[in-house]
C-alpha cells in the first residue's frame, strides 16, 4: 500500500485485498464468494485434499461476467511441515510443481 509492504495473517488469500488498510475488501464478489468457501473448511487435509478444495473454488467453477472469462492462473499449497509447496498453473489440478523451501529463501523442484 503506497510502497509499504503489508502483513496479514491468514490460512487462505484470493483475488482481494486482506490488509487492514483502505483498500480491505476491494475485490469482486466472486473473490470474496471463493475465500469464505476456502474459510469455511475446517480441520486438516491432506496434500490432495487441499488440491481438491483448491480445484473446488478456482474461478472455472463461478458464473462468468458477459464477455469475459476469468481463470484462476495460479493456486499454491503449502505444507510447513515438509517446507515444501506445490503450484498449480491455469486450472489444472492434475499436474503440479514441487518445491522445497529452503532458509536462506531459495528453493529446489522436488
């Protein structure tokens, strides 16, 4: 926000602002539709469970605006127990990249 980096702590982010901050909130009413569905899972999941619920809310599931379609170009889940993430590219769930995080802020493909 005006240069200034932000922190906000959460479990799930989605296409709008959580910042406490002016611009909190800003964002479609399918962003917001996506997060309380991704809030609203309660307990632990597994690395697939996650990719299914991540599959579930990606924007290709959502009514589309005339004219226009919107695609959720990236999803990534964390596991900090494993320090490892898996990305996933332009809705597709079935394939993802591995990562190992490492400390000194760099990364390996797993």
């Amino acid at each position: 926000m005006d240069g200034e980096m932000l922190v906000t702590e959460t479990k799930v982010v989605t296409n709008h602002s959580l910042a406490d901050c002016e611009k909190q909130g800003v964002g479609s009413e399918q962003s917001h539709l996506r997060f309380d569905t991704l809030s609203a899972h309660t307990g632990p999941a597994d690395e697939m469970g996650v990719r299914d619920l991540l599959e579930f809310v990606a924007q290709k599931n959502y009514p589309q605006t005339v004219g226009s379609y919107e695609k959720t170009m990236w999803s990534i889940a964390y596991c900090p127990e494993g320090r490892c993430a898996d990305f996933y590219f332009a809705e597709n769930y079935e394939h993802s990249y591995g990562m190992l995080l490492l400390e000194k802020g760099s990364f390996l493909k797993r």
